[in-house]
C-alpha cells in the first residue's frame, strides 16, 4: 500500500478537529448553523496554518448530504468527493500559477454554472496575492455581483498585497501560529495513533522548528520517523537539522560573558570542522539569548519554547549574567547575522563578532561621539561645574615667584588635618584630594605597586560607566591617562588640549561613580589626583604641589617660611559652601591684587582677572 505523508493523512476533515483557530471556527460554525454564510471569505495567515484545510471543511458542511452542518460526516458521497480532490463544485486554482486574466476570465465564465450535486459552488483561490491588477479586477467584479449558489474562499500569505477593494468585499480571518505547546501536543497525538516512538523533548524540538506549521511539524516527524531505527530522540533531531544543542549555546554564552574569547573562537572551529552551518548556529544563540533576556521579566513566553530538562540550566545561567550584558550580545549577534544572510563568510564574521563581544573592541560611533560633545556643552552653558574650572595653582608660581622655592605649604600636617574631604560613600569614608597636579618625582615614584594595572583597564572602566548611564563621568574621564597607582592614589593626567576636564574630574559625584567601580574591580576606593598634562602642567610638576587647608583665612596659621603672606584664589568664591568641595582657598583674597603684593605672576592669574571681571554674576558689564 503506498505511504501517504503525515500531514496529508493528519488534514483536518471538521471542524472538531482544527488546531488552534478558535475564533475563526466557532464564526464559520456559527455562519452554517444560522444560515449566514457570506458570499466571499479572505483567509490571511502564515503557511501551514489551515487555510486551504479550513475552506474545504467549510465546503464540505455545505454540500454535507446531512446538510448544511457544521459537523459535516466525512463519510457521505459529496464529502468524499470533496476529500479525494474530485468534486466537481469544489474548484480550488492556485493563482500563482494562474494570475493572468485569461484564467479569471475562465473562471467567471463558468461561476454562472449551476451546482454539479451539491447546494453551493465553492472556488477556492489559493495564494490570491499573486494574481495581476488586470486579473484582480476582473475578480472584483464577480465578488460585486456573485450568483446565490457561489462561495469565494480566497487564501493568502501576504494579505497586504491583496487590493482594498477585494479585502473590502470579503469577510476577513486571520489565521495565527500556534505556539510550541500547542504543536507538541498535536504531534504526540500523531506519534501516539501512528505507533512512532518519541521522546517529548524530541516532540518539543520538532515543534519549534515548525515555526508555527502544522504543515512542516508533521513533515518533520514523518521525515524522523524514517530517518531514526529506533525511538526519536531529542539528540537524533537535532543530528538531522544540524543543530548545535542547547549545551554549546551555553557554553558559547558563558564564554562570551567572562571575556574567554579563546574559548568562543574555538567553539567556532569546532563546528566548522564538524560541518555545521554556522548561520544556523548563530541563529539558534541570538534564539537562546533572547530567552535569557524574556525569562527574568516573562517566565512563561521565554519558558514556551523551551522542554522541561532545559530550563534548570537556562534560569542558572539567566540568575548569572545580567540582563543588560544579555541585550549587549543580542544586539551585536543581531546585525552579524544579518551580514552572513547578505552572503560572506560566515566563519570570518561570526569570529570578528565573537572577539568584538569578548574584547570590546568596538568603532567609535560618531552619534555616541555627539551626545558626548553636546552634553559637555550643555554643562558650560548652564555653569555646572565653572565653580571647578581653576587654571592651574603652580600656573602663577614662575621662577621669580617668592615662594617658588618653599617647601610644600601642607607638608608636616597630620592626615587627620590634611586639605582632602572626607565623604561618606557605601559606609566607607571617601578621601577627595585637591591637589590639582602631583609631581612625578614624588616620594612614592620610586616604589609604586603595579599589581593592578590600571592603565590597561581604563578603557573597560570607561565602558562600564556608560552601562550604567553615567555618560557625563565618561565623558569626563575618557579623556584621561592613567599616570600611576600605587594602591592608595590613583593618579591621572589630561592632554593640555582637555584641561578644562580637571576641574570636573575633581567633582564628588564624579568621583564617587568612578570609585564604585574601582572599588568593585579593585576591592578598595583609591584618592583621585588629576592634573593636565602639556605646557602648564610639566612646569608644575617640578615642584611638589601645593595646597591649602579647608580652614577660614582667619583661622588659619600660615607655614613656616620667608614669606607668611596668604597666597589669593585663584578663581571666584563659590556661591556657597557646599558649591564646590575643591575650591578651599581663602574668599577673601582680591582678584586683582596679584600675589598679595599687587604683582601679577602670570598669564593665568590675567585670565583669572578678566574673567572675573566681566562675569555677570559677579555684577562684571
């Protein structure tokens, strides 16, 4: 006896027996019961979903012999004639092979015809969209002005290429994909009455690769059922559609999460040695990433797809890497699997990905680029940190300066009195330093401790701001150096071109963000000492740098040395006490007495003048 395929075999013959188009078959059942059926449907929908079985069941309760029903029996003459493909009032054209208006033409010619044996004629149109303007508006007419014993079912995969004026005329169903579950549950009713031997993870693994089609699904399992001498397993499913296994996704994932790009790049090699296909496998990551992304937000939809030995593993690894790193590798695997569909080579672009994804590498996005400019520019504009913006102390202190010569004015005081801030942070006491440049040749030069190299990781540090929206502390110190960490101070330098970043390095808040993750990378929150590099802060760094305590001037003793004379501020007061931590020199200091003594040390000290001068809050014209 010859075989006759599954999906064939398994074909709905009523009602009763189609698969999750609720709506539409309680309408149409609803529509024979009460003697309302319309003169033309418009099926809509993905393939293999029931649309041409869905209109020969509604032809056969309406030539039924115990008719019309909605519960047509399957076993009278009219209804094995409709099953068998022979009813002369069942026509059903496939327009994709019949678009033109010859063909139309034909079937208008014939639509007069009265019914051959039973009540109604049906035409059945598949793939309607393919018809030509010519031959959709010859349908057009027929649909405006049908004869009573005619039902036009028109069928299509692209409802939006179908004229307005047709979908008008027609009553209107959309036909859904069933999910994984629903799919699982019909094939295990196949395997069950055809005596196939298959493990319900199996079954689950076929369902999704259906993607929604009863159709493919049970062609799927037909093709198994051949394929396999024994019971089909989830393993021999997947040894036929070339699937890789949800132990390398996983495996592939965690390797992409801890940085291990050896270990990524290698499990691309290996299954281009195996003879996989690459784009597929790249599909099925991007597939069990998006599930990781769904399950912490929506259990049950990322949970659908997925049998019930896979989800242990899949909510471990979910509860291990954030979702946020998730989108990341969603977003990135997105696009490079676009480009291996557009043609190239797949092995290539999958390891350049893979290496992207595990190092960072990454090109410098112009759009990025311009949020950061205009933020930065937004900052000036409103004065958020002008407070901050000092020249540089050691600026006006030239080799004739009096005190060029003096020994660092804070040197000898105790820690517990030294001009640095303390700030509560996490529990932990915070120790902002304002010194504003620190000499390279510094006691600590010599003997500094490099096992954590800050320098190379900066740019990771950087990256992991802007994941946690901290775009202006990026902004800020993306344009710094790491000169030197010793554990306890972290020193960094700006080119002379980005000197106006000290001052807003120096800020709290941007501190406290960047000591966050310092802290989460290094296990301690180091002192920050910033100061520009270039012109103004080579010559500054000959000489230790100096500072004043955060005391009033009145209170304060001046160090011992030649010349007790307060040195004056170089920028304005702040507003308030609380507008800027690091400004600590004395207010009232004249902006245009110099030194003290009405000597003016420098080009930066002219600045200083003039802009003080002229600001308007300062009443300057």
């Amino acid at each position: 006896m010859k075989h006759t395929t599954l999906y064939r075999k398994w074909r709905p013959r009523a009602f009763s027996t189609i698969v999750g188009q609720e709506p539409v078959v309680r309408t149409l059942r609803r529509a024979i019961e009460t003697d309302r059926v319309s003169h033309a449907y418009l099926f809509s929908g993905p393939r293999g979903t029931g649309k041409t079985s869905t209109a020969k069941v509604l032809a056969m309760g309406l030539n039924c012999e115990n008719g019309p029903t909605p519960e047509p029996d399957g076993t009278c003459g009219s209804c094995r004639a409709i099953i068998n493909n022979s009813s002369l009032d069942v026509v059903e054209m496939d327009a994709a092979s019949n678009r033109g208006i010859d063909e139309i033409r034909d079937l208008r010619d014939r639509v007069n015809l009265a019914p051959v044996a039973g009540r109604m004629k049906v035409y059945i149109v598949d793939e309607v969209h393919m018809l030509t303007t010519e031959a959709f508006n010859a349908l057009l007419k027929m649909l405006e002005e049908p004869p009573e014993h005619v039902v036009f079912v028109l069928a299509t995969t692209e409802k939006h290429k179908v004229l307005p004026t047709i979908i008008s005329r027609c009553q209107s169903f959309d036909f859904r994909r069933p999910g994984v579950e629903t799919l699982a549950k019909k094939l295990s009713e196949i395997a069950q009455a055809e005596e196939i031997e298959a493990e319900p993870e199996a079954l689950t693994v076929i369902a999704r690769e259906g993607k929604g089609s009863f159709r493919d699904a049970e062609g799927l399992l037909d093709q198994l059922s051949s394929f396999s001498e024994g019971p089909v397993t989830a393993a021999l499913v997947r040894e036929l559609l070339g699937s890789v296994g949800s132990e390398v996704l996983l495996e592939t994932t965690a390797a992409l999460h801890e940085r291990r790009a050896a270990d990524a790049l290698r499990v691309v090699d290996r299954l281009s040695n195996e003879g996989k296909d690459l784009g597929q496998f790249a599909g099925e990551l991007v597939g069990h990433l998006r599930r990781l992304m769904l399950l912490p937000h929506a259990p049950e939809v990322a949970l659908s797809e997925v049998g019930a030995e896979e989800r242990a593993p899949l909510e471990e690894q979910t509860n291990a890497i954030p979702t946020a790193e998730v989108v990341r590798l969603v977003e990135v695997l997105g696009d490079s699997l676009g480009r291996m569909k557009r043609g190239g080579d797949p092995k290539l672009d999958l390891e350049l990905t893979f290496l992207k994804l595990a190092r960072d590498y990454a090109e410098p996005d112009v759009d990025v680029l311009l949020r950061r400019l205009e933020t930065l520019e937004t900052a000036l504009e409103n004065g958020g940190f002008e407070a901050n913006m000092v020249p540089q102390r050691s600026a006006g202190q030239t080799a004739g300066s009096p005190e060029a010569g003096e020994p660092e004015e804070g040197a000898g005081i105790p820690p517990e009195i030294t001009p640095s801030r303390p700030e509560q942070h996490d529990g932990a006491e915070v120790q902002h330093s304002v010194a504003e440049e620190t000499s390279p040749a510094g006691p600590e030069a010599g003997g500094e401790d490099n096992s954590v190299d800050l320098a190379s990781e900066w740019s990771r540090i950087i990256v992991e701001l802007k994941r946690r929206r901290q775009a202006l502390t990026a902004a800020v110190y993306g344009e710094a150096r790491v000169e030197g960490f010793d554990g306890r101070v972290l020193r960094l330098s700006f080119p002379e071109e980005h000197g106006f970043h000290v001052g807003m390095a120096k800020d709290r808040k941007h501190v406290e963000e960047l000591n966050k993750i310092l802290e989460e990378r290094i296990g301690s929150k180091p002192r920050i000492e910033v100061r520009a590099a270039g012109k103004t802060g080579d010559a500054a760094s000959a000489q230790p740098p100096r500072t004043t305590t955060p005391e009033p001037a009145d209170k304060e003793e001046p160090a011992p040395g030649p010349d007790p004379t307060p040195r004056p501020a170089p920028g304005p007061p702040p507003e308030d006490a609380s507008a800027s931590w690091s400004e600590t020199a004395p207010a009232e200091a004249s902006p245009e007495a110099g030194d003290g003594d009405g000597t003016i040390r420098g080009e930066a000290e002219v600045f200083e003048m003039a802009r003080r001068r002229f600001d308007p809050r300062n009443g300057g014209s």
